[in-house]
C-alpha cells in the first residue's frame, strides 16, 4: 500500500522512479520494456537508429535528446526544427512501399494516426516493423513519455537530463509566482468557436498553474479522451465577473483573434473583455509535450504578472532549457 501510495505522489509531484515510472496506457518499464498509449508492449534490445517521426513532438524531443542522427524520416511540418530541415519527408497517406524503402527500424506516431490509419499499422506490423504510439495528456505522463523516447533511441541519460531542466524551470516559475498577488483567475481557451478548454490535469493548465494563474473552467468535462474539455458559452458568462484574463491557443487547428474574442456577442459582460485582458498564447508552446513548456510558462507569467515575469525570469525559467538549437527558433 505505502508502494502504491509513493507511486501515485510520483506522478502528481513529477518525481517519478525511472524503473516504476508509469501512467495511463503508457509506461516506462523495468528490463528494458516499453508500453505506448495503444497498450503494445516493446522490448527494446538495443537503440533504433533509423526512426521515422510522424508527429511534430516526437521529432522535437528526440532533438532535444540529441538523437537527431537516428531520424530516418519526419512529417512534413517537422522540417521547420533546425535539426530536421534536410530529413525525407513522410505523411500517414503514403503507401506502405515508401515507407519500406526508407528500411525504418521503428516508426513513431501519436494515437490519432495509430487510429486514423489502421489498416497501414497493420502492414508495419505484417513486414516487421515496429510501431510505438505515444501522447501523453498530463505532465507526469509527458515525463514517462520523455524516458521512453530516450530508452528507443540510447538516451536515456539525456532523457533523465531533459526532466531535471524541465523540474528547475518549473521550480523557478513556482518561485517566481509566489509572489503574485492578488493571483488572476484565468478562461483558457482552446477551442474558441465551440467554447471549449482544457481538461484540469493537462499540459496546458500545468502551465497555468505554475505561472500563478487560477483555472476559470475547474468543473470542465472532457471531449473524448483528450485535453480538450468542454465549457460551453452560458457557463462561461455565468463566471464572468470572476474572469480576470483570457487566454486563446492559437495553433493549425484553432486561429481565433483578439478582435474576434472581443466582439463575440455577450462576452461584453466578462471582466476580461471589459477590460481588454485577452492575449493569444502559441499550441507549441503551451500544448505540446517538450521542453518549450518552459517558454509556455513563462509567456503566460509575463502575461499575467509582468513586473515578476521579466526577461530576468524568463533567463531564470529557461536557464537550463537548452532546447533552441534544435527546435529551430
């Protein structure tokens, strides 16, 4: 019982034993194993050296691990990071042929593809090659899904490095915030035109969080099994006179403006409209599962409390970060 109690303070305080570190579907095993958010188990014998990335996170993290020479391939929006500009491009919608040709030794994805396009998992699977599908939805999983990385590609200690950077800076803003006061209570908004947030427990309010900032949309229900939680417009107003600041993602699928969140009918009675406290935050920043969190958080903070969030802060934050000459900013 004490075991499994430790084990649960793991996760929640992000102090999770590399040999139990396990979340989820998702899981960090003992002797070499893996587990992916799809429940495939993996023994890695030995380090892959010609991964394909299809999803943007995996490429981006498995740069920062230094294992950029292992990539054999990446999605075509990967090619913005400095360390995948010359890598073969490749997209779900290719034919099982191309991707043979490439001679992958694994392929990673992310539970969208690993659904949306079974039926080319299935002939991984028939030629040999392995694929692992890994998202994580909350910071103690993105931990275990940084290990994982660094177990598939030889990382491991880089891996244990990238958790210890990502710990202090998240230590820092915490520090940083405590000062903050009185705190903002803050609408983060995901979705905007069909009013949805984040789930409590996500990447993205993690950030909030350690920025200082109060979740608006605590009693949110979630959209399937995602993030992304359900708010809806008339709960919303019923909060406005609480809602100091709102805070929109903008991302590939989400392109809200300023202009458009303050001319939105009946938002004129939230404070924050009142107020002209709404900002726009990047996905890259805030919703995805590298150590750019870093950057989410402190954009957030300079946002919400920019006498304590300052350039000093953001040096203080991202101090050992290191992750800008990979992520091609």
């Amino acid at each position: 019982m004490k075991t499994l109690v430790a084990f649960l303070l793991g996760c929640v305080l992000l102090l999770i034993p590399p040999a139990l570190a396990q979340c989820s579907d998702m899981a960090f095993l003992p002797d070499g194993a893996i587990r992916d958010s799809a429940g495939r188990m993996l023994d890695v014998k030995a380090p892959y050296t010609r991964v394909i990335s299809l999803y943007s996170a995996h490429t981006e993290n498995l740069l920062s691990l230094g294992a950029g020479e292992h990539l054999a391939g990446v999605a075509k929006s990967d090619t913005r990071l400095a360390g995948a500009k010359d890598k073969p491009v490749f997209a779900a919608s290719d034919g099982i042929e191309r991707f043979l040709a490439a001679k992958p030794g694994l392929v990673l994805v992310r539970p969208m593809l690993d659904r949306g396009y079974a039926p080319l998992m299935e002939e991984f699977a028939r030629f040999g090659v392995p694929v692992v599908s890994l998202q994580p939805n909350s910071v103690g999983e993105m931990l275990v899904y940084w290990r994982i990385l660094g177990r598939l590609t030889g990382r491991d200690s880089e891996a244990e490095d990238m958790v210890r950077r990502f710990e202090a800076g998240c230590a820092a803003a915490r520090d940083i915030s405590s000062r903050a006061f009185p705190r903002k209570t803050v609408y983060m908004d995901a979705v905007h035109d069909k009013h949805k947030t984040f789930l409590p427990g996500s990447v993205t309010l993690f950030a909030l969080e350690c920025a200082g900032g109060i979740n608006a949309a605590a009693d949110a229900e979630q959209v399937r099994d995602t993030n992304i939680a359900y708010y809806g417009k008339e709960r919303l107003l019923a909060r406005a006179e609480e809602i100091d600041v709102i805070l929109a993602q903008t991302g590939t699928m989400n392109r809200p403006t300023v202009e458009g969140i303050l001319a939105e009918p009946g938002y004129s009675v939230i404070k924050a409209v009142r107020e002209n406290q709404v900002y726009l935050v990047k996905e890259e920043l805030v919703s995805r599962p590298t150590l750019r969190l870093l950057e989410g958080i402190w954009e957030i903070g300079h946002v919400l409390y920019p006498e304590l969030f300052d350039a000093a802060a953001r040096t203080r934050i991202r101090g050992a970060d290191g992750t800008e000459s990979g992520n091609g900013r």
